[in-house]
C-alpha cells in the first residue's frame, strides 16, 4: 500500500512540476497536445454512440415492418402507414437523439413494404470542435410469405425405425415385455404376437399389442405434430383460400396420401386411417431418399412468388430420422460370427455384405426440391441409439469411412468433419445441409420436442418475412 500512494505522489508531484515550470514552452506544448486529444476521445465516444442509435433505429424500423406486413391483405395502404408509423414510435426510445420516418412505400400486390428513417444523435466532447450532432439514416425493406398463396407439403419418413418407441420410458416397457422383447422396430413384421412367444396368441400383430399396451410409437408421435401444423393453418387462413396441405409418405419412393387441398378436415381425416399408410399400423420395407425426393420434385413442380392460387410459394415440412436404409441391408450376408455378447445376447457381428450402404441421406438430394424454388425445412426425429441391437451397431454405430456414403450415395464430408465420426453422429449434420436455412432445421427426441417441433418450423416459415435491405 505505501509503494502504490508513493508511486502516485512521485507522479503527481512530476506532473505538477511540467505544468507549473515556467522557463519554457512545455505547460504550452502540453495544452496544445491536450485539445486534439480531447476531440480524438471524444469522436469516439459520439461516434459509438451514434452506431448505438443507429442500430436501435434500425432494429425499430425492422420490428415496425414485421408488425404490419402480418396485415398487407387485410389493411389499405394508408392504414398499413399508420400502423408503421404508430409502431416505430411505440417501439424507439430515443434517449436524447431525434430521429423519424423518413419515407415509407407499400406495395400490396408485391407484398412488400420499403421505409427509412433517418436523425440525428447529439455529441458531447465534439461540441469543443463546434460538431453540435451526428446524422444517422437506415432503410429497410420486407417481404412475407405469411400473406401469400401457398403449398405445404408434409412428408413423413415410414421406414422401420420410424416405429421405435417414442420415450425411452417405452422403449425399456416394450424390451422388457415377455411377449414380444424389442424395443427396435419390433412390431414391423405382420405376424401375431403369442404369449410368451411361443404360446397362444393374445394379438393379431404387434401393432395391435403395442397400441393396446397404450405405447406410442414414433410415428405416432409424428401425426400428432401434423395435427399441430393443421392447427396453424387453420388460424393462418381462416376462409381456407390460401394455403393448401398435401400429405406424403417417404419410404422406397414419395406416397401420395393426399394431393394439396384447401381443407385441414380432410387431411385429419386421413392422419387417423390406418388405411392411409401413415399410421403406426404400417411401415416400408426402405427408406430410399434419392429415389423419394426426385419423386417429390415431380409431384410439387416449381415454385411461385406466392401472388395467386396459380403460382404458389411451396414449403416442404420433411419429418424424418435422416437414415438412407433397407432391411435387406442389414441381415443380407452377415457373417455370423459373434463378436460381443450382452447380457447372453449377440450385440455385434463379424461382417454384413451391405452394411456400408446403411448411412446418412445425401443433402445433395434435397438440391431436388429447393433447385425447383420449394423451402425445405426439416424434423430430425433424433435416431436414438440401440446399443443392445445388432444391426444398430453394424451400421449406424459404425464410422462414416466405413460406409458407402461417398462411394455409391455421391456424400461428400462436410469440411473440418473426420471420417471416424459415427454414422449416427453425422445425422444432424446432413440433414442441416438439407434444409434451406439453419434456422430450418430443428432436431428433437422427446414426444414433446417432436410434437412442437414440426409447427415450430410451420410458424418460423410463416411469421418469418425476408428483411431485403
């Protein structure tokens, strides 16, 4: 403490001595040099200051465009400049500068809205130079698909492991069942299930089992999280003159379910028909994604700007675990050999002919419906791992070297991600690339995350309005 006061005082004392010596110019000298400084400093801080206000100013003009584009259908152009006007004011707290609209510009029939602002933000150090203020100006410029004609195509992955319980709650009741035993993919099969296996039978498929056991499975899960976006469309478009919705499964090619139509009942209709092929009551034998997206590019065609029923804006809700597979796949020319046992069973084997095939889709085939103008946004119901299953272990827990990603799928890593890393941990990856943008995509494992995943997406598409400027 004494050295610290010391030091201070030997300063102190120094400085005292330059400014009060009067032999030379150096008290001049000093008070010259001190002038510019102060304005250096000074420019600083205002001009900081200034590019505070300027980015408030600009995140109020945004806000107020985001706010009345929601109503270019339903208000005239002079409303709509009032309700910006009204915003930008309520919103902008100007602490001390001055700054107002400027200019504003609603196009309805191309729903886009283009404002400026611009004002002035007063200095304080930079008044010694006579520079009372710092103009400031922004402009910003929007568009939103939320008012604009359009398809929304909902594509459901029906592969086997789409059939996996929803909760790991479920996945230890179903393994854990005499009766049945697996907690992967266990009821895809049609036969019935017996008691114990191999005694009378209780049900007529496991699908029937598992419902009665009151299970929900994935893809239960999955038209739940429809229901949601159904919900949102119907709130979205009252008179149903909008927005159409159109139901897919995605399995060796895209299934039809239902053609874009203006009408939710419908489309709930089919969520709860077994007979539609959505339901848990069935599943495909593969999951082809190269074949299935080229077959969705042909059903949706090219995208419009959204200005009428006849060129429509096109949004491709994809819900999926990501996995390129077929059951074929997994258990043609395996080599029997066991290599780890767990709990008594065989939890990996030798060699598989096919395994390598087993891998991530190809982003690159997601090229096939965002090329033709359509936004991909995509679920990944997270694959969750199945460490007691032999086929998850030979494929998916396996490494990207190891599969036939780049050979025969056309992949290509993403740059900076090693070869080592697993199949299973490549997942998200390749299906961030697929979606049109980061905020796009969106993984979830839970039932809840699921559920309110798909109409997190709907609604991220549909408030979302492209700020152009």
């Amino acid at each position: 403490m004494r050295l610290g006061f010391g030091f201070l005082w030997h300063i102190g004392g120094r400085t005292a001595a330059i400014l009060g010596d009067r032999s030379g110019n150096v008290a001049i000298t000093l008070a010259v040099c001190l002038v510019p400084m102060i304005l250096a400093v000074g420019a600083s801080l205002d001009y900081t200051r200034a590019y505070n206000v300027q980015s408030k100013m600009q995140s109020d003009l945004d806000a107020a465009l985001v706010a009345a584009i929601k109503q270019i259908d339903e208000y005239d152009e002079d409303k709509l400049v009032k309700k910006i006007e009204n915003w930008f004011d309520a919103q902008s707290d100007k602490s001390g500068s001055t700054y107002d609209l400027t200019e504003i510009k609603v196009d309805k029939d191309g729903h886009t809205i283009r404002a400026s602002a611009s004002g002035t933000v007063p200095t304080t150090l930079m008044t010694l130079a006579n520079i009372n203020s710092v103009p400031v100006g922004v402009v910003s410029a929007i568009e939103g698909p939320a008012t604009s004609h359009l398809e929304v195509y909902i594509v459901l992955d029906k592969s086997p492991s789409m059939l996996l319980a929803a909760t790991p709650e479920g996945q230890v009741q179903l393994r854990a069942d005499a009766n049945i035993n697996c907690e992967f993919a266990c009821h895809s099969t049609g036969d019935p299930v017996k008691e114990n296996k191999t005694g009378p039978q209780i049900a007529k498929t496991y699908y029937d089992y598992i419902k009665g056991l009151g299970v929900k499975l994935r893809t239960d899960v999955a038209l739940d999280a429809v229901e949601e976006v159904l919900d949102m469309i119907d709130k979205a478009d009252e008179d149903h003159k909008r927005i159409k919705v159109g139901l897919y499964g995605l399995g060796e090619t895209i299934t039809e379910v239902l053609a874009p139509t203006y009408s939710t009942s419908t489309a709930r209709k089919k969520l709860s028909d077994d007979g539609s092929g959505l339901t848990s009551a069935t599943s495909t034998v593969s999951t082809d994604f190269d074949t299935a997206l080229a077959a969705l590019q042909k059903r949706a065609g090219k995208a419009g700007d959204g200005t009428s029923a006849n060129s429509p804006l096109k949004l491709v809700l994809l819900l999926t675990d990501g996995v390129q597979s077929h059951r074929d796949w997994v258990i043609t020319g395996v080599n029997w050999t066991c290599l780890e046992y767990k709990y008594g069973t065989c939890i990996r084997f030798k060699s598989g002919a096919k395994w390598g095939l087993v891998t991530p889709l190809n982003p690159n085939w997601c090229g096939y419906l965002k090329d033709n103008g359509a936004t991909l946004a995509v679920l990944y119901t997270e694959y969750l791992e199945v460490p007691l299953d032999w086929g998850y272990n030979a494929t998916l827990d396996s490494s990207m070297s190891s599969s036939k990603w780049t050979s025969t799928w056309g992949g290509k890593l993403r740059s900076g991600v090693s070869s080592s890393t697993s199949r299973h941990d490549y997942i998200p990856i390749a299906l961030q690339d697929c979606a049109s943008s980061a905020d796009l995509y969106i993984p979830a494992a839970s039932e809840e995350e699921i559920v309110a995943g798909l109409s997190t997406l709907f609604k991220q598409y549909l408030t979302s309005v492209r700020l152009t400027q």
